[in-house]
C-alpha cells in the first residue's frame, strides 16, 4: 500500500515536471518566428546606414563621387548581372575559394591533429608551422608566381595557406584542452586508442574545430582578393582592380558587397552542413 502510494506520487511528480518542461520548451511557431526576427534585426544596420547616406546625398548633405549612394551601387550591381559579368567573376572567387578551402582545411586537420595528440610530433612541428604563419600572406606571391606560374595553381595554393593555419592551430589547440578527466574515464572504461579518439575526443573537438573551419573560410575570401590580384582577368578581386584603375568607386563598391553576400552565403552554407554534428551541445544559444 505505501509503495503504491509512493509511485503515485512520484508518477504525479514526475507527470508535473514533464508538464513544465513542456510550457517552458518553445514550440516550433515561436522557433520560426524568432528565427525570422533575428533575420530581420541582422539587415537593420546595413539598411539603416544605406539609407541614411543615400538621404545624405539626395538632399545635399554630401557629395558621394568617391563613396557614391546605394543607388548608385545597386544599379552597377543590376548592369553587371544583365550582362553576365557579375556572376562570371563571383563564380570564378568562389571556385577558388572553394578549392584552396578544401586543400588548406585537409592539411590543417591532418597536422592539427599529429600536432595534438603527440608531444614529439607536436616539438617536430609546431616551431616551423608557427614560424611559416607569421609571414605576411603578400611575401608568398613572387614565391608562388615563381613555382607554379601566374595561373590559377599559384592563385589556390595562396588561399590554402590562409586557410591552413588557422585551422591547424583550432584542431591542434582543440585537442590540447581536452579535459583530462574525460580521458581517464575513457581509460577507466579501457577503451582502446580508437574508441577513445571516437567516443570521446572527436566530440570534444568538434564544436572548437567547427570555429577553426569558420575561420578558415573568412580567411579564404581575405586570401582570395590577394590571390587575385596577381594577374587575375577575372574574379571579384579583378572588378576591384579594374574599378580602381578605371576611376570607378561604385564598381569597387559593388564588388566588395558582392564578396561580403559571398562569403556571408558560404559561411552559412558551413554552419549549416556542420550544425547536425553538434546537435549534441545543450547551450544556451539554442534556448534563446
């Protein structure tokens, strides 16, 4: 009869706290709906300061020949996608982009991960790579151009090694702090070497390694500008080039918004194929 009654009590608890949970947990309306304002509070800025400088110029207020009005960038914008330029010269940075992404974020995993997990890998490597990052990205080009020539193989191999480093130090960095008390358990528990990379290690690094792969990304479409800037006849960085030398501020204008879309689309497309690996996280971020 007591025990009864004691799980009675404990069902009603328990039934009283899932009922709780449930009212607090938003509903899937209110996730859409708040993911629609934060949408709509992240265009506030650059429309309100667009708007106030195309109202600056209408009325007077300032001249706008070298920072020309939105207007006036979005119809240099609208004239290069009718005849086919704009998306020519985007798709050419983002093929780049994409390559030396791949080709820099492999080496940096693969040596991030050697350079974490052993100490003797680690003093072998580290010295040299942290010497090679501190190089000014512009003292590679004669380099490259002298290697692999003034096409696209010096242009990629460029934008590898800005994306390299930062994900090198991210993965490396990543299995460094590790708490130790994970891996004791792991050993406790005798996994083997492979169990404890895979059950407990690879889940620890993933959300650091995800940043890492972010940062790599924006330092891609940094690169990609100097990259094209060595005798590029088409890209984005070749529309700055031309604008710069053609006396056209708007086209330079309309160029670095086209690689702020760009990058802004690739950084999203990247959160986006990496989310379902973290789903795991229970963070505040998520809750709000």
């Amino acid at each position: 009869m007591t025990e009864s009654r004691e799980s009675a009590v404990t069902g009603q608890a328990w039934s009283s706290h899932e009922g709780a949970a449930a009212l607090a947990a938003p509903t899937s309306t209110e996730k859409r709906r708040a993911f629609d304002g934060r949408i709509l509070l992240g265009f506030f800025l650059p429309v309100a300061i667009a708007l106030l400088w195309e109202g600056a110029v209408t009325f007077g207020l300032a001249e706008g020949r070298l920072v020309p009005p939105p207007s006036r960038i979005i119809a240099t914008l609208s004239a290069l996608a009718q005849t086919g330029e704009l998306w020519t010269h985007a798709w050419m940075t983002l093929w780049r982009v994409l390559v030396g992404f791949v080709i820099g974020a492999v080496s940096g995993i693969v040596l991030g991960a050697l350079s974490g997990s052993s100490q003797t890998l680690r003093q072998l490597l580290d010295p040299t790579l942290q010497a090679l990052r501190a190089i000014p990205s512009i003292a590679w080009v004669p380099l490259f151009i002298l290697w692999l020539g003034i096409f696209e193989a010096s242009k990629v191999a460029l934008i590898a090694v800005g994306v390299f480093f930062p994900v090198y130090l991210g993965i490396a960095g990543a299995i460094l702090s590790v708490d130790r008390k994970l891996v004791e358990v792991g050993q406790v528990f005798r996994l083997s070497r492979v169990q404890l990379a895979r059950r407990i290690l690879l889940p620890a690094v993933l959300p650091e390694a995800v940043i890492a792969l972010r940062s790599g990304l924006g330092l891609g479409f940094m690169f990609v500008v100097a990259a094209e800037f060595m005798g590029a006849s088409e890209g984005l960085g070749y529309l700055l080039v031309d604008g710069q030398q053609m006396g056209k501020p708007d086209q330079i204008l309309a160029a670095i918004i086209a690689f702020a879309i760009l990058g802004k689309l690739a950084d999203s497309l990247l959160v986006a194929a990496t989310r379902p690996l973290v789903r795991w996280q229970d963070i505040v971020r998520e809750r709000l």
